[in-house]
C-alpha cells in the first residue's frame, strides 16, 4: 500500500468515525442519564461496556484530527475506571464528562 492508497484509507476509516460518534452520543446520554435517575441501579456490566466504548473513542478521536475529544474521552474513562474499582463515587464529575463527551460526538458527527 503506497502513502495516497494509506491516506485514503485512514479518510474512510475517519468517516465510519464521524458518523458512528451520533451513535456513541445517544448511548452515552442514554447512561448518564441512568446514572441521574438511579445511581445505584447501573449494573457492573453497563458500566464495563461503557468503558470499552469510551476506551476506544479515546483511542481512536486524536487519529482522525479530534484530540479534544480524545482527552474528554480520556477523563471519562478515568472517572469510570475508579468507579469500576470502588475507589471513587466520583458521579458529580463523571456526568459533567460524560454530558460533554456526549455533546462533543454530535458535534462531530453533523
């Protein structure tokens, strides 16, 4: 694969990104918003497949030219990666980062 063959590539791979991140939004708001009505009701495993989807945004948005992004995700996972761990009840600044997150994707996506 030459440079223009890699560069087109990436491009596609960036545009299956913009337009999954309505997706990764809805999903988002969709836990916050299980979190604000009931905390303590958010199974273990909700909270790991969020992790998953937050790692990889925040693998994946400084590649296609949104670091910004990436760094939100970055916090995201921290907050959940204490909560995971019962290190932390951080969920006051765990929602602020996620609604931003969240905010941040459909701003990508359109």
């Amino acid at each position: 694969m030459n440079e223009d063959q890699y560069k087109k590539k990436i491009e596609e791979v960036g545009v299956r990104f913009r337009a999954k991140c309505q997706d990764y939004s809805e999903e988002l708001s969709r836990f916050a918003g299980l979190l604000r009505s009931d905390a303590e009701s958010v199974d273990p495993e909700t909270v790991t497949q969020i992790s998953m989807l937050v790692h990889g945004i925040a693998g994946s948005a400084a590649t296609f030219g949104h670091p910004d992004l990436g760094e939100l995700a970055i916090k995201v996972e921290q907050h959940l990666s204490a909560i995971e761990s019962q290190q932390s009840s951080l969920q006051t600044e765990l929602l602020l980062f996620v609604d931003q997150l969240a905010k941040r994707l459909r701003e990508v996506s359109s």
